[in-house]
C-alpha cells in the first residue's frame, strides 16, 4: 500500500549535514543526492590535483583554501535544498527502496569507506601537511613551521623525481613510524665528501661563498642543482666526511643546521623508496613569540 | 447558435421528471470496487519522525561529520615530523 509520508524538513537538513546528499534521498531525489555527493568529492579530487601537478608551488595555500570554500558551499547548499524540498513535499508518497536498512547501507558505505578512502588518496598521494618541532633545517624549516608537503613526488609516474637540492620529507630509517625532513645532497653513485663548511659532491663544493657571520652563527648560501639555499654553521668544530659513495637506490641528506642535525652523516644514507614526499609551501609558523605571519605562504626551496 | 435559457424546475415537474425515468442499475460488485478503490488511496502517516530515528541521526551524525570535515581537510591535516 502508498503511504503519503510529508518529509521532515529537520530531518532532511539533518541528514544532509552529517552527508552531503542524505537529505536529498530522504526527499526521494536520488539524482540530485548522487550529484551533490559527487560535487562534494569528487570536484575536491580534480581540483587539489591541479593544484599539485600543474600550478606553480606559490599557490597552493591560495588554491587549497579555495577548495575547503568549495566544498563547504556545496555541503551548505545541500543542506539548504534538502530542507527547502522537504518543506514542499506535503503530498510525498514513499518510495518502495526508501527502507531504514538501505539508508543504513549507504550511510555506512559512506562514511566508513568512500569518504576515507579520499581522504587517505590525498593525503598519501597528493598532498599533506607536516608539523616541525626541530631546529634541524633552519634556517630554511623552522622550529614550528607547519608546511605542505607535495605527495605526487618520487614515484612511478609521479611529476617529479627526487633531485639535488630538495627538502625531502621521508621515511626514519632507524625508526619506520617516524618521518624526517632533510635536504637531498647527493644521488645514486654521487661522491661526497665534507671538511670544515664546505660539502663537495663530486669533487665541486656547493657553497657559492657567501658567508654571512653578523649572528652567532654562520650562514653560507649553498647550490645544489638548480636550488640555491642558505645552512648555517654554530662555532663548533665539525666532524669532517672523508669520500663516500651514494649506494645505488639510495639519497644523502643533510639537514641545514649543519651541527644540530641528525642526517646521513650519523643513520646513513635513505632509501630513495623510503622518500614519500618534498616540502613545498609554510601555512602556518609559529614560535614561543607567537604566529611568524611573515612566513605564512613561504614557498620552500 | 443555440441559446439556453436558465430555467427553474418546480418540484411537480422534478417528480413528473423522475417517474418517466428509469433508475439506473449499479454495476455489479460496485460496492465492493468503490472500496477497494478507497483503501488503495494512499493513506497519511504522521509526519514527524520518531524518536529512533532522531537517536540514529544523532549517534551517526558524530563520526560522518568528522569523517566529512577530515575529507574536507585532508590536505591540511597534520602530520608530525621526528
């Protein structure tokens, strides 16, 4: 038998708020309930795609900011017409599927697969974002630096391959539930060799001599590959490398505040499989002060 | 073009009417299609939701919006470095 069943519109703006869509298979729309869900997930994926592959690192803060105010306009407006058509629904007969155990199985699909499973694509393979407590990369990284990494690196048939000069976020090889940011010095089959502030890679020094002594520390600009960067040096006497050669399948890493860091020089060199991703743009920083606002959006080279 | 004209039946002529006429026979089993037809008219529940289904869509409406926002926010979520 045909029930008329008026839709709640509480009921209706309920479900849609805890899942984009829900409200509007409440209302029987399930056109528009799989459109909204989709333009919810799915328009976020392409978009935080183009960011990573095809923009320059510079907008990423802007362009995933853009996207979060996407997908809340879309959950919002979900809301809203779930609400509005429910209102409108006095005469709703009920249809034959609308049972509690279907909404049960679409809801639980949902929220305990398709959504997390998004959610752990972008950030295993496009984007995530990593907090810093050290002071091992200063002055590039600083302690407090929250930063996105670019997860779209190093893999097969991934935009970019690890390379000389890159802040590397990768995997601790002494402790595998652990990521370290370092810089990448040397590739596969690279001979380096250290002496006093002077890091040569196959037998060329990277500092660019500039020295910069007016703190208590010593900054030298650097250049590895196309990446030109600053390390700093404190007044401690630095253990010299004698010649090494970078294993096949394995990078070199160095963190730029080269006494208070621990790198290749004490657990070796990395496995390049081991290399999960390169930090590209600062989105938050904060000190003991207080927020490093001047940092905010810094691209990372 | 034919003209018609309002006029008022007195009630001699409505009975005169209804004698020269034959009543109409119903046809057979109309009682029982006229309800049959009635019951399958769609019926009106009582709008408002029960209590259950509120308590469902509060306890699962807890981990779907954290689930959302955590989609929402995945680029964003943080990640500690040793």
């Amino acid at each position: 038998m045909n029930h008329i069943k008026p839709r709640h519109p509480l009921m209706a703006a309920g479900m849609s708020l805890i899942l984009p869509g829900f409200g509007q298979l409440y209302n029987g729309m399930v056109n528009r309930g799989l459109l909204v869900f989709m333009a919810f997930t799915l328009v976020t994926l392409p978009l935080v795609l183009w960011v990573t592959f095809s923009l320059p690192t510079s907008m990423t803060l802007a362009l995933l900011i853009l996207t979060v105010m996407i997908n809340a306009g879309i959950w919002i407006y979900g809301i809203v017409d779930a609400w509005k058509t429910a209102k409108n629904n006095e005469n709703y007969i009920l249809k034959d599927w609308q049972l509690p155990a279907v909404y049960l199985l679409i809801f639980l699909s949902a929220i305990f697969y398709f959504v997390p499973s998004m959610s752990q694509y972008m950030r295993t393979n496009l984007v995530e974002s990593f907090s810093v407590p050290s002071v091992s990369m200063a002055p590039s990284v600083l302690q407090g630096d929250i930063l996105f990494a670019n997860k779209n690196y190093n893999c097969v048939g991934c935009a970019q391959a690890a390379k000389r000069g890159d802040i590397a976020i990768f995997i601790n090889p002494n402790n595998r539930t652990q990521y370290y940011i370092k810089r990448i010095v040397g590739l596969p089959g690279d001979r380096i060799r250290i002496e006093g502030h002077q890091v040569m890679v196959n037998s060329v020094s990277l500092s660019k001599g500039d020295v910069d002594e007016t703190s208590n520390v010593t900054v030298i600009t650097e250049k590895a590959g196309n990446i030109e960067y600053q390390v700093q040096y404190n007044r401690r006497f630095n253990k010299p490398l004698k010649e090494f050669i970078v294993p096949n399948g394995e990078v070199f890493v160095l963190g730029d505040n080269r006494n208070n860091s621990k790198d290749s020089r004490h657990f070796g060199t990395v496995p390049l499989q081991d290399v999960v991703g390169k930090a590209s743009q600062v989105w938050m920083s904060r000190s003991e002060d207080g927020f490093r606002w001047e940092r905010l959006g810094l691209v990372l080279k | 073009m034919n003209k018609q004209t309002n006029k008022a039946f007195t009630d001699s002529e409505l009975d005169e009417l209804l004698h020269i006429s034959a009543s109409a026979t119903p046809p057979e089993h109309f009682t029982q299609q006229v309800m049959a037809s009635i019951n399958a008219l769609p019926q009106t529940i009582q709008n408002r939701p029960t209590w259950w289904q509120w308590l469902a869509l509060t306890l699962g409406g807890v981990p779907a919006i954290m689930q959302t926002l955590a989609f929402m926010f995945s680029a964003w979520h943080v990640a500690a470095i040793g």
